[in-house]
C-alpha cells in the first residue's frame, strides 16, 4: 500500500492526461497561454493505463480521476477509460473537465466505464465567462452539463472558483443553477497554482466568505458534522436536504492530515501534494525497463516522502514552478 510516514493511506490516484488546455482561466494560466510540454515527454496511453493498473492491481488505489490541462483533449481518452474500468479490483473512475466537448464524449466515457464527471464552471455571465476565460465557450460548458446527465455520469458535480471583483456576486445564482438541474455544487477556495504566480491570500475570496455569501439567501446546516474523512469539501445541507453544497477551503481550512491523494503527472512524475515542490520520476524507470514490481518499489518510496502538510502558512512556502495545468487537480 502507499503509506507515507504519518500513516496515511494513498488510495485516489489523480492523473493528468496533458497540460493543455483550450481556456486560459486567469487563475491557471495567463491569457496567451503557456510552452506545453513536448509530445515525447508524455506518458503514452499505453504507458498511462501499465502505470494506473500498477497502482490499482498491487497498491491499493480504490480511485482514479483523469484530470489535465484539460483531459478532454487527449485522443485516446476513450479507451484509457475503458482500460481502467477493466482492471480488477475495479477502481472508481472519474473526470474533470471545463465541459467543452463533453456534450459530444459524455455518452461514449459513459459506455467505457466512466463513472462521474466533475466540471468547471466559474461564472453563469457569458461576459465574466470570456473576462475569466479569454473564451467565449460558455454555451457549450453548459451543454456539456446536461450531456453528462443525460449519459447517466451522476451525480454531475461543478467546481466554482469565486475571485475578489470578478465573480464573487455570482454565489447565489450558482447555486440556485445547481439546484434548478440537479447538480453538486463545489466552491473551491483560488489556489496559489497560477502560472504567473500572481496569487495574493487578499485576493482570495475565504470559505468563511463564501458561506457567508450563500447564508443571506439559503439555510445551511453542516451535514454529518465531524464525518468529513479524507473528502476535501465541507458539505452542507441547503433549505434542509437533501440537495448540498460543498465549500473546499484548501487554504484556510486545510484537510493534509487525513489527505489519500497521490497525483501523476503527464509526464510521468508522482506528485504527493498540489505543493510539492519535488517530483518522483518514474518515467524514465519505466522507459528504462523496469518492471512493475521495480515502478511499484519506487512508487511506495516516494509517497513515503510525503509532508504533513502544504505548509502555505509557512513564511518559507514556496509555490510550485508547476503550475496547475501541469500538475492535475
């Protein structure tokens, strides 16, 4: 099992497909975008899927989300999916996307095994969309919404991102949208992740914030207080149940020490935190010859490396160079 040195047990595998993306979400990226990484450092899919069933078949993963960039825009998606569904024991597998293109993949991802989908919606306003964005997609990220209902990938949750002078005003709206379609909604606290490194804690919009916000306009009461495990959202029933909202306050209201989250990299690093400041190469191990018993050895060995916390309260926290189209969510 992956076990790090405080005792906590990796089991959700975050795996980046590619660091592109097709937006330029101004918390991500800057608008005219990044150096994506050369096509020969990635992992194939091939080399994806040995990897990922390594992890399943002889390291405890339970659960598998494909993240990127923007994981729709890898071709052999598909049949990545359809390759992890087969493993066995079968993990759950999961997606998150901006949404566009998912109107046409929903059903097919539905068909490979995929089980969920977490989508990415910062804004119901077709002008902040393009102001947060640099594209004017908004249609069709709400298209890709109801696709994914209706390919049965329930439920459809949306990750909110709120920014002091941008979108904060749209809390309420955003929720009553989720509420009107059946949606989970997850307001994610902004993140030093940015590839400008221009993240600034004033500039964040807190979780204390944000239910602030929602309590002017719904009644909130914590669900299963005290029961939040390794789940990285607070949840709180909305109007007494049984819809919910999640606030995931990974600055201010940190989950590291039941953390069971490992990530892997498009290029075939492990990553133990968003964070990290160090990587784990097992791309070159595996391009080397090494065998799953070998990958498993040095897998083991890097989460055991893994730190109590991300430590952004430090006065010496440095962000990652990485930024989070480069890592996966």
């Amino acid at each position: 099992m992956l076990v790090d040195s405080f005792g906590r047990v990796a089991t959700d595998l975050r795996v980046s497909l590619t660091d592109r993306c097709n937006l330029r979400c101004a918390y991500c990226m800057p608008p005219e975008g990044l150096d994506w990484l050369p096509k020969p450092e990635l992992l194939t899919a091939d080399e994806i899927v040995r990897l990922v069933a390594i992890g399943v078949e002889r390291l405890g993963v339970t659960e598998v989300r494909y993240t990127g960039g923007e994981p729709l825009l890898r071709r052999e998606l598909v049949e990545i999916v359809a390759a992890t569904a087969r493993l066995s024991p079968r993990p759950q597998v999961s997606l998150t996307t901006n949404g566009i293109g998912l109107a046409r993949l929903a059903a097919p991802l539905a068909e490979a095994g995929l089980d969920r989908v977490n989508v990415s919606l910062d804004t119901l306003d077709r002008d902040v969309f393009v102001r947060l964005a640099h594209r004017d997609r908004l249609p069709d990220v709400l298209d890709g919404l109801a696709a994914a209902v209706r390919a049965g990938l329930t439920p459809v949750k949306i990750n909110s991102v709120l920014m002091r002078g941008v979108n904060e005003h749209e809390a309420v709206p955003l929720l009553r949208f989720s509420l009107e379609h059946g949606y989970e909604l997850r307001f994610i606290e902004q993140m030093p992740l940015d590839a400008q490194h221009g993240w600034r804690r004033e500039d964040m919009i807190t979780a204390d914030e944000i239910l602030g916000l929602l309590n002017g306009s719904f009644d909130l009461v914590e669900d299963e207080p005290g029961r939040r495990g390794s789940a990285p959202a607070e949840l709180f029933l909305v109007d007494g149940g049984p819809a919910r909202v999640g606030v995931i306050g990974s600055v201010t209201r940190p989950f590291c020490g039941a953390c069971d989250r490992v990530r892997l990299t498009a290029d075939g690093q492990i990553r133990n935190c968003l964070f990290a400041t160090e990587e784990s190469d097992l791309r070159a191990a595996l391009r080397s010859g090494a065998s799953d018993d070998d990958l498993a050895a040095r897998w083991i060995a890097a989460v055991g490396g893994k730190k109590p916390g991300h430590g952004i309260d430090d006065p010496s926290f440095l962000q990652p160079s990485r930024p989070m189209s480069a890592i996966g969510g």
